[in-house]
C-alpha cells in the first residue's frame, strides 16, 4: 500500500502518453498519487487519460522542442520525473531504407528527444535534483529489425549513460527500461499483413508470451521512484527473456525441452 502514495506531490512529465505504453505509464503513475503531465502530438492524442496538464507538440519539430519546454515549466512548473516515452518506426528491414526514412526515425527517436531532455536538464540543474527515465527498445540490444530506429535507440541509451555519468553528483538520476514487443496499436501495421503473427512472435519469448504495457510500466515506476535512490545509468530489459538467448535456437537446433 505504500507504493500507492509515493509520488505524491511528484510531478511526472510523460511523452507519447496518448499511446499504448504511454497510457500504462499515466495510470500507474496517477495511481501512485503523482501529478501527471502528458505530452503527445495532439491533445486529443490523450483523450480520457487521468491528467493533471497536457501539452501537444512533435519531437520532430527541433525548432519548436525548446519553446514548448519553456511554455510546459511556466505553466506546470518544472517536473520531477521525465518519462521519454514517445517514439515511432516503420523502416523494418534494410531494403526499407532511405535518406528519408532514415532522417524520419533518426530525428524523432533520438535527435528530438535528445534535445528534449537537454532543455528540461538544465533547469533540474539549477534546481539540484531531477531523474529522467528513457523508454528504449531490445532492438538497441540486439539486430531485431527496423535498423533506424535501433540506432536511434541505442543513441538513447548513450544519451541516459552520459546524463548519468556526467550529472549523478549534481542530483541527477538518469536510466533507461528496454521493452520487448509489446501488444500496442504499434502492431496494426503488422497484423494487417499477418493476423497469426503474435502467435510466432511468442515463440521467440522464454516466457512463451510477450511483455504487457503494465510491467514495463512497473519498471518504470521503480526506477523512476525512491526505491531506485542508487540506480543510474542502468539499461534494464523488460522482454520476457528475449534479448537473454535464443529460445527456437535450443528448440530446432539442440533439442531442447521448452515445450
């Protein structure tokens, strides 16, 4: 029961929150009693969500990022906790590469949220404390696909490790979670082309199953809360198992014993 009130009085800022993970994020955070801003493309994006403030700009926009950082602080005051949660990809294999595309995933997935943080950064400095928590990917652990967009997210990481290094003596936590496939609107594209495909995709889970926005969410809420007091700089998995082996390797090629 005491989780249920540990951010209270918090303020927690979340990007993307209009989306399947960043909807997880708002309800357990406002469960946990914090004050919740939400971020997204459209205010309309976070509809029925359990705000306190909602802001609409794009991570693409790199001109604007600055100018709406300033507008969220003068209106809501400068957050606690940053959740940079907002992220896009369609580009899944190398064939699907372009200048264009490239360019596309690259400035929203890294650049933007790079630029982001660095504005909400230099406030919590002056401020003296801060902890920002970076909503990554398993696919800046290991090649899964949709290579732009890993590279983007392994950017993040380094991103998360340099604000960590670099500030953590100035009242700075910085971490970063790693989903692995989740079951959000991010799949339609996918089950449009292949309705048996979360079937195989749990196939390549030690769990037999993939990760629920809820337990990444959890992930989040710790690092993200005073139970985590000495965790930064850390990249943590939430992939029912993916990115710790190859489960069909043992399957077809050892013959293992999993089923």
């Amino acid at each position: 029961m005491e989780t249920m009130s540990e951010f209270k009085s918090r303020s927690i800022l979340i990007t993307g929150a209009g989306g399947g993970l960043g909807r997880a994020l708002v309800d357990a955070f406002a469960d946990r009693g914090a004050r919740v801003i939400g971020c997204d493309l459209s205010l309309g994006e976070m509809d029925g969500l359990p705000l306190d403030a909602r802001h609409a700009f794009d991570l693409s926009d790199h001109a604007a990022i600055e100018a709406a950082t300033q507008v969220m602080i003068e209106k809501d005051g400068l957050p606690d906790v940053v959740v940079n949660n907002a992220g896009w990809t369609r580009a899944e294999t190398m064939d699907a590469l372009t200048a264009a595309t490239i360019g596309t995933e690259i400035d929203l997935n890294l650049t933007g949220v790079a630029i982001f943080a660095n504005a909400l950064l230099k406030p919590m400095l002056a401020r003296g404390s801060g902890n920002f928590v970076f909503i990554s990917s398993v696919n800046a652990l290991s090649h899964l696909g949709n290579p732009a967009y890993a590279a983007a997210k392994a950017g993040i990481n380094a991103i998360a490790r340099a604000i960590a290094v670099e500030y953590g003596r100035r009242g700075i936590r910085s971490n970063v979670v790693c989903p692995g496939s989740i079951r959000t609107p991010a799949w339609d594209h996918r089950l449009a082309k292949d309705a048996e495909i979360l079937g195989k995709l749990q196939r390549l889970y030690p769990l037999g199953r993939i990760v629920e926005a809820r337990e990444v969410a959890e992930a989040v809420a710790f690092l993200a809360s005073d139970r985590a007091s000495g965790i930064t700089g850390t990249v943590l998995p939430v992939d029912a198992g993916l990115t710790a082996g190859s489960l069909p390797f043992i399957d077809d090629i050892l013959g293992g014993n999993s089923a």
